[in-house]
C-alpha cells in the first residue's frame, strides 16, 4: 500500500472515531437531557393548571413567592414538602387547602401546639407572621402556597385577610395546635 492511501486510511479511521464520540455525545446528552426537560414541562403544565383552577395571576404568584422564600423556606422549604418530624408540609395539606379562613388564622397569630398534618403528627412552632406581613402580604403568600406545589386552591384577597384579623379581636396568643384551630373552624367570617 503506498503511503498516500496510509494516510487516507489513517484520516478515515480518524474521521470514524470522531464520528463514534459525537454520537455518543448526543446520546449521552439525550440521556441525561431528556428526564429534565420531561419533568421541567411537566411541572409547567402543573402550574399553568393550578393558576387557570384558582384565578391567580402570574404578578399574585411572583409576590407571593417572594414573600415566601423569604419568610417560610427556612421551616416549610423551597417546594413545601416541610422537615419530617419538624415542619409540616404545604403540599396537599387539609389545613391549607380546605378553606380560607383557617390559613389565615395560622398565619396571622401562629401555632404552638400538636397537629397532624397528612397523617403525620407535627409539634413545633410556627412563629406569629401576622406581626410582620401586612395583609396584603399574607394574602400574597398564602395565594402562592395554596396554587402551588400541585395545590389548586383558590386565591385570598387582602379583604379577607383583614375580615380574619378583626375577628381576632385583640387576640395575640398563637393557635394551641391543630384542637384550636378546629375549634376556631365554627366561627365562620368569611360567607
């Protein structure tokens, strides 16, 4: 074999090789690619869903999310799903979900007590956010927590928010656990 086509085989084989890794560069990429972007789209259609359920806007949902990455991410997490044994979860939480008045309640004066929580038992503290958050702002939280996750809530308004507050009276103390907030359940305020 003459050296010229030594060489053109040598580029050949060459050109092969770098064909074989850019396929298996692609087929790597498709591997790890793929999973990601099924659940990325999966989890927009999760929300799109839950934002057309509740009436929430995109602008309740950007505020509203704020707020809670800066005042509940510490306990409860970035995605809701709480610390076992510590924090309860916001996903799928009857105490959430179930109506307006009772999120409202927790937030606005906290809770210090036992509670189940998705059949697990909770007993930490949840601190008084009602000192700190306007009723604007808790609206604004609780519509982001009760429309996200997979939640489908409907949204609360800065109203009913006050409506609960004035209830309260001069109440102060936090909720002793998930009892009271049963209790407080029979009192209706919003209709």
């Amino acid at each position: 074999m003459s050296e010229t086509g030594k060489r053109d085989d040598a580029r050949s084989g060459e050109q092969n090789t770098a064909h074989v890794v850019v396929i298996m560069l692609i087929v790597a990429f498709g591997v790890l690619a793929l999973p990601w972007m099924v659940l990325r789209k999966l989890d927009a259609r999760n929300q799109v869903r839950s934002e057309v359920a509740s009436g929430v806007t995109d602008a309740d949902l950007a505020q509203g999310g704020k707020i809670y990455y800066r005042s509940c991410t510490s306990c409860h997490q970035a995605r809701g799903e709480g610390k076992p044994g510590r924090y309860p979860p916001l996903v799928g939480t009857s105490w959430l979900l179930e109506d307006k008045e009772t999120p409202i309640r927790l937030t606005l004066l906290g809770a210090a007590g036992p509670m189940e929580v998705n059949g697990a038992m909770y007993n930490d503290v949840m601190p008084n956010l009602g000192v700190t958050l306007s009723d604007e702002e808790i609206a604004l939280v609780l519509t982001y927590v009760r429309s996200s996750w997979g939640n489908s809530a409907p949204a609360i308004t800065r109203d009913e928010v006050a409506k609960v507050r004035a209830s309260l009276g001069d109440r102060v103390e936090p909720w002793a656990g998930g009892a009271a907030l049963v209790e407080a359940r029979a009192t209706r305020v919003l209709r």
